[in-house]
C-alpha cells in the first residue's frame, strides 16, 4: 500500500471511532424527549368529574334498602303516663285496673273547658300522653297539628267502637282521636227545693226575683256552650257568625246575670245537692252522677233544645315513642267492653262502645237522659269549630263577663 493511502485509511478510521463515542453506544434507551408526557396526555379540564358524573339520587340506597322496620330497636312502653281530663270523668278503679294488667301507672291532671285544654296546649304544655278534648276542639288541634296520629296496630279493641263514631266529621277514620264518651248539656235542678223546674231557657235568661232560682243559679263557664243555650233560646243557629244575631245573646246574657250566682264548671251539682242552689246549666252525666249520690237531683233538656257533644281520647303533639304506646296501650284498655261498661254505667255519660253497651245494664242503656230519645235529640245541637271568628265569641264572653 501507498503511505498516502495509508494515511488516508487511518484517518478514516479514527473519524469513525470518534463518531461511535459521540453517540454512547446506547442512544435508544435514553429517555428520547419525544417520549416525555405529552402535553395532550396531562388530566384535561373536562376529565375532571363533571357535575353530571356525581352519583346521582337514583343511585343512593333505595327505601327499599334502608333496613326494615322490625329491624328497629323495640320501643317499651313508659312506666307512666298522666291524663290530662275534665274532673269525675274516669271509674275510681280504672287506673288500678290498667296498672294491674299492664304495668303502667296512671296520673291525672284536670281542666274545666276546651279553652282552657286548647290554650295549654298552644302554650306548649308537656307531660301529658292523654288528652280528652270535645269534637269541634278536636278538629281545631288536629288543624294546629297539635295532635300525634294513632298507631291503630296497638288498638285492636278500636273494632269495638259503633260504626257511627268511625266516621266523625272532625276525624273520619279515627286517625288522631277514639271517642271516650258522649253526652247533653241541659239544666239540672235540686228535686226536694224545686217541684217546676223552668222549662223554657227564658225562665233562666229573664229569672224574676221572685222565682226561687233567682240567684241560686249557676250558668257554666263556657263560652260556646252558655251562647249556644241563649243562641237556641232566640231561635238562632248556635254556631252562627252573625255579628248582629250574637250581640243580641251577648246582651241577653249580660242581663241574665243578676240573676245567677255564678259561672262555674266543677261544683254545680253538689251546690245542687247541697241545696245551695236549685237550677244550674251543666253536663247530663255530671248531674245524674251527683244523684246517686245525694239522691235529690234531677236532669232535662229545655224544651228549645240543648247541645250534644262527643269528647275523645288523643295524644299530644310530643310525646315520646315510649309514652305513645304507653298511651295507646290505655285507649285499647278503655275500649275492652267490660271497661266501657263499668265507666258508663258510674258516671252516667253514654258509651260509644257496641260492645260495651251490648253487656250493660237496661237501667243504663235506657236510661233516656243518658240517650235521649229522637224526639229530644232532634233538638240537640253540636258546637262547630269557627276559625277565626272564634275570636269574636270570646270577646263578647270577655264582655259578659265584665259587666257589672
Ligand atoms: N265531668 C265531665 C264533664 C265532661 C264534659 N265534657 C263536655 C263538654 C262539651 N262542651
């Protein structure tokens, strides 16, 4: 070989040695920057979870899921409950009876009207599992939602009850109340002092001073009833909005008062009685009750009419699981037929139990001032909730009553 191509051999030769080290000898594994994460292949904005993409409702547990009912932990009934009742409504051996048979201890507390219930109540009134309201002030807290609905699982015995007290207008169906017990409200009188007990409500409204019940009278203290017995005495609805028609009892009312010697909802039959006094405006039961016991007192409807009414059991907005069937316990006691007929045939109010009237006594279940006949109910008249215009009954009894 030529030297000069010697030369040119070597020289080629370290150019290509040279080229080698310049590349490493493994360029294809180093990361190559066109392997690096694309910008196009970073999370995107619209990647992110949309709105959309939240678990929708639909795929929350369904009801059907959650866990069933009998699943939840057992309620006991409460060791005691407390009645709140109008006074001498119960047999005195009612409660030990319940006590007995359940367990359960009963306390009473008592008011004297439905105003009186209803304004403790909307007043947040606590610790009572039983109240014992009329129909129309049923229909007023039920309106409030003042009232708890029964659990009729726990009221088997509520099949006892007559058919016609199913399907009251204030409470078709039983949801919140049980009807307890029903009765008239009319004029009783003391039979040894009194032979002509006045027939007509005029005889209460325009007493002379030479009547013997001038001033020995009591009129109930009670707006709708006392207005209704005027309302009925001057021939007008007892439930009427007549602004007209309802100044004219009130004046008719404020004029009676001289003769009567009070306004009272507790003592007039034992002021009956006692002889104290000898005509008063009041219950059907609360008088024939009063009889058995002094034997001198008797009981009637005027022959304009009267009022009838229907109060019932029901629990109070409030009350604790354990007092609820605690209470509903008591309502399915006092619809057993056999206390049905112990309570009606003691206080002589009527039963609204079939099956307690089946097993009573004759002298109860004909009793016609207990049930009147159709000739006296004809003239019977139930007090109507009024709503707003209930206000303008109690201003005018707030007038009756302030007037000298
Ligand atoms: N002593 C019990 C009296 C019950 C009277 N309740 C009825 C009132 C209707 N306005």
């Amino acid at each position: 070989m030529q030297r000069k191509h010697l030369f040119a051999l070597i020289a080629i030769l370290i150019v290509a040695v040279m080229a080698l080290a310049a590349c490493g000898g493994q360029t294809t594994e180093a990361p190559a920057p066109t392997e690096a994460p694309k910008p196009t292949e970073a999370p995107k904005p619209t990647e992110a979870p949309k709105p959309t993409e939240a678990p929708a409702p639909t795929e929350a547990p369904a009801p059907t899921e959650a866990p069933a009912p009998t699943e939840a932990p057992e309620v006991k009934p409460a060791d005691e409950i407390v009645v709140y009742n109008w006074s001498d409504y119960v047999h005195p051996d009612m409660y030990t009876i319940f006590t007995e048979r359940t367990g359960i201890q009963i306390g009473e507390d008592n008011f004297s009207s439905n105003e009186d219930l209803l304004a403790k109540l909307q007043g947040g009134a606590t610790g009572y599992s039983i109240i014992v309201p009329s129909d129309y002030t049923v229909a007023i807290m039920i309106e409030e939602g003042l009232l708890e609905e029964l659990n009729h699982d726990n009221i088997p015995n509520l099949k006892n009850l007559d058919p016609e007290f199913t399907k009251l207008y204030y409470d078709p169906g039983n949801k919140y109340c049980v009807p307890y017990l029903w009765g008239t409200t009319g004029l009783g009188y003391n039979t040894e002092l009194l032979d002509n007990p006045p027939q007509s409500w005029e005889s209460v409204f325009k007493a002379k001073e030479s009547d013997p019940w001038f001033g020995r009278m009591t009129l109930l203290d009670d707006v709708r009833e006392v207005f209704s017995a005027a309302l009925i005495y001057l021939g007008y609805d007892n439930n009427t909005q007549d602004e007209a028609q309802l100044e004219e009892a009130k004046q008719l009312l404020i004029g009676a008062k001289k003769g009567v010697s009070g306004f009272d909802n507790d003592n007039y039959e034992d002021l009956i009685g006692s002889g104290e006094n000898l005509l008063a405006h009041g219950w059907s039961g609360d008088f024939l009750q009063a009889a058995d016991e002094y034997g001198n007192i008797n009981y009637y409807i005027p022959e304009e009419g009267g009022t009838i009414w229907i109060d019932n059991m029901c629990i109070p907005k409030g009350v604790t699981p354990e007092q609820k069937l605690a209470a509903e316990m008591y309502i399915n006691f006092v619809l057993d037929p056999e206390i049905g007929k112990m309570l009606g045939e003691y206080n002589y109010y009527a039963t609204p139990n079939k099956d307690a009237l089946a097993i009573a006594d004759p002298e109860y279940k004909e009793n016609p001032l207990v049930f009147p006949p159709e000739e006296i109910r004809a003239k019977l008249r139930f007090i109507k909730p009024l709503g707003e215009f209930e206000s303008v009954y109690q201003r005018m009894w707030d007038e009756v009553k302030s007037a000298q």
